[in-house]
C-alpha cells in the first residue's frame, strides 16, 4: 500500500468517544476531503488491524478506532500516523488531560507529535510560581469539545503547560460566535447539529487543509512509548530546548520586552496604556494582590514569542493625541498587533472621555481592554457606561477594532489578552496583506489524538 501522509490526525479519550464525536470525525473528514484537490483515498483506521504493521492511505484523517492496551508497544500504523500527519487535533476534556499514569495515552501522543520539531519549552512566573509551558506547537489544534465552565472552572484544564496553545475560532465576524463555543463546546453544539454545528466544523476543515500543506517535520523513528515525556503534567525533560529568551531562574516575573522575533509586523505586540497617573516607580496594578499591567501581559503571552513594545501615556498630556497617533498609527501600517488598555479612572469625567473617543476615532486596527476589578464597583461602572458609547461607533469603526468588555478578574484578564492579539491576527490576514513571514508558533495550532484503553 502507498503510504499518503493524512491531513490531521484525531487524538482523543475514548470515554469521549460517541455517536458525537463520530460523527464530527465524519464530518470532518468529508470536509477537508471536499477543499482539496489533491486525490485522496480516504482509508480510515477501522481498515487496519492492530498487528497490521504497513504504511496507512488516508489523506484526509486518521483517528485509532481499536485502541491499545496503555503502557503496551504503540501500533506502529498509529506512530506512523501521528508523525506525518500535518495537522494534530486534540479534542479537549477533562478525560484527555488525565493524572493517572495509566491512562496517559492522549499525553504520549500529544508529545509524539510535539517531537517532530523538536521538543521546546519556556519558564515563566504565575502568582509567584515557577511554571513551564510547551512553545513547539506549531500545527496543534485543540478542539473544546466540553466548553470552558468544564473544562477550566471544575477542572484546571488544559494544564498550564499548554495554556498558551490557542483554541479559539478563527472568526473575525461574530465574536458572540467564538463565546457560544468556548461556553458550551463543541458537544453541545454538534447534539442539536444545526447550523452553527456545520459552520464550525467547515471553518476548522478550511484551517486544517491550509495548516495541512505545510506541516512539522516527519518523526524519525518511532520513540519508546515508555520513555516519552508527559508533556501536561511532567517536568521538561533534560532533552527539551529552552529557547534562550527564557526567564532565569529565580527572576521575579518575565520580562515585558522579551528579544524580538522580528522588529515589526504580527510578531510585534503593541500596548499602549491611558493613565490618569503614570509613574516610572509606581506601574499600573489594576486588579489588587496580582501583578502590573505590563506584567500580566507578557505573562500572558509568553508562550507567543512575540516582541513587546509598552507605552504609558497620562491622559491629560499635551500631546497625547499626536503620540498615540504615531505609535498605532505605524503599528497598523506594519501590520503590528497593537492593544489599547484604558485605565476606568480616565473616563471618570468629560475631557477623559472625549480624549480616548478622539484617539479610538484615529484610523488604526488593534484592540481596546479596559481592565476593571470585580473589587472596584466605580471601575466596573465607569468601564460599562463607556462600553455604551462605544456600541455608537460607526461599522467602518467597529471593523477595525476587537472591543472587549470589562475584565472583572486577572485571569480574565490573561485570557482576554491573547484573545484579542489573536483576533487582530485574523483581521489583518482578512483586510490586510501580511508583509513580513510569521513567527512559527503564532496562532492555533492543534491536536490529534490515538487511543487509551480506559482513558
């Protein structure tokens, strides 16, 4: 049999496993069969037999319908599969990060792919912690099949170290779109299989086909199932890189400007704060007990690799409007990534308010954050009422910018933070020509999975 490397290959827990999720693995695989041109024979994994050790045809997708016994040697049609195929769908549930040594199997996966680029990792600090995270993700695509309430509020996962593996939708249009699927997941979703279901599962078809045609380096050989590292819960191995921008240890927090991936374009993180007060000595701490501003974003995008360039500007400065304009106005134009974060304090009376409308009305694309503390009810309302007149902004407006509402807590505020630079990715590719290459690790970039015998 020709072997033909498969455009993703499913890795998921087989508690997960359903008349659902068969059917979006189906579904699927029609679709990115239909976006592509290239001839393929779309032999699935029901076709091979565990002791069948020959090169499997299947350039659409590839999931382990058997199983195998944990701890045991892989099927070597599944390591062939997971080390060639372009894409690594991961499908997200409490059952697919589990602790249990015995039922690591979506771990071993997961890390089998992540070696074919070689294993990466990056420290960074978490409310004192010293916490890793994997940076070599590139075409790992996680899927949320149960939504966040499940997933991060019950649960804790993902785990930290593959936090910054990006899992939203790549849908600039509707971000309502985007909440309904990180709140419900995909499960619910695909059980009323309505529209919504289709629309989701066509856009990721379109995003694996285009990741697809340039995937990670092949596996070479077939690692030792035993020996393989967990990359959710276990320490890096000594064998995994550390790229060299990578916190010291004992450093107090990352640093907000990490060396540069490239001087400009996406791989440039804009942040331009307005202040009522700015201070050399005293950053902004928006949310009490936690770190700056400037801190939370970069701990929020270390796994990015993006170059940060921050900005503090008082809000009653003479020349305020004429900074912010030169600063997003470049930064739009080589196609940067800036965020504006807007202290709630500076919208407390008329001239405040109308200083941020006039540097929101200047022609730039980027985001808007106005961080305000769940602890701080003035904050909250300040933030809010302007989030009213900001629903006032005329389309050509809104196009251009990714608004989100007040960030009550830190940890949304982490969450928010990607979130936004990602959607300022896909504007840009949607309005904008892309004038520099992309850093390799930008963007979603998710997983497959094989097989656990009780997962």
């Amino acid at each position: 049999m020709s072997a033909t490397v498969p455009y993703f290959f499913l890795s998921y827990s087989h508690s997960d496993w359903d008349n659902y999720l068969r059917r979006f693995y189906q579904d699927l695989r029609e679709l990115v069969k239909r976006k592509t041109t290239e001839s393929v024979e779309l032999k699935i994994r029901e076709d091979v037999k565990p002791n069948d050790d020959s090169s499997v045809q299947m350039a659409g997708g590839f999931r382990d319908a058997e199983g195998v016994q944990t701890g045991t040697a892989w099927f070597p049609a599944i390591v062939d599969a997971i080390g060639g195929a372009g894409v690594f769908i991961c499908i997200y549930s409490p059952q697919y990060f589990s602790k249990d040594p015995s039922h690591d199997f979506c771990a071993k996966e997961f890390a089998t792919f992540l070696l074919r680029e070689g294993l990466a990792y990056d420290w960074y600090y978490h409310r004192g912690e010293r916490l890793f995270g994997i940076v070599s993700s590139r075409n790992v695509f996680p899927v949320l099949w149960q939504g966040e309430p499940d997933l991060l509020d019950l649960n804790g996962v993902p785990p930290e170290s593959v936090r910054s593996i990006k899992y939203d939708l790549q849908v600039a249009s509707s971000e309502g779109y985007n909440n309904k699927y990180k709140a419900e997941g995909l499960w619910k979703i695909a059980v009323r299989r309505n529209p919504l279901y289709l629309d989701i599962v066509d856009r990721m078809a379109r995003e694996i086909v285009l990741r697809g045609r340039t995937p990670p380096p092949p596996l070479d050989g077939r690692p030792d199932y035993a020996t393989l590292f967990n990359p959710f819960w276990d320490p890096p191995p000594a064998s995994a890189r550390k790229p060299s921008d990578a916190p010291a240890s004992g450093s107090a927090m990352p640093s907000a400007t990490r060396p540069a991936v490239q001087a400009s374009g996406p791989g440039q993180l804009v942040t331009l704060e307005l202040r009522d007060t700015v201070s050399a000595t005293k950053p902004w701490m928006p949310y009490p007990g936690a770190p700056s501003l400037v801190a939370l974003v970069a701990e929020s995008m270390w796994g990015r690799r993006l170059a940060m360039l921050h900005v503090a500007l008082k809000i009653d400065s003479p020349d305020l409007l004429a900074t912010a304009k030169a600063l997003l106005t470049e930064a739009t134009t080589d196609q940067a990534r800036p965020i504006l974060f807007i202290d709630p304090l500076v919208l407390a009376n008329g001239t405040g308010r109308q200083a941020v409308l006039d540097i929101i009305s200047l022609q730039w694309r980027g985001g808007i954050i106005i961080p305000a503390s769940a602890k701080q009810p003035r904050a909250v309302a300040l933030a809010d009422a302007f989030h009213e007149r900001l629903k006032l902004l005329p389309p050509e407006r809104t196009r251009d910018l990714i608004i989100r509402d007040s960030v009550p807590t830190d940890d949304a505020f982490r969450t928010a933070v990607p979130s936004v630079a990602d959607e300022i990715l896909a504007r840009i590719v949607a309005f904008g020509e892309v004038k520099q290459p992309l850093p390799s690790n930008v963007g979603p970039e998710r997983r497959p999975r094989i097989s656990n015998a009780t997962r």
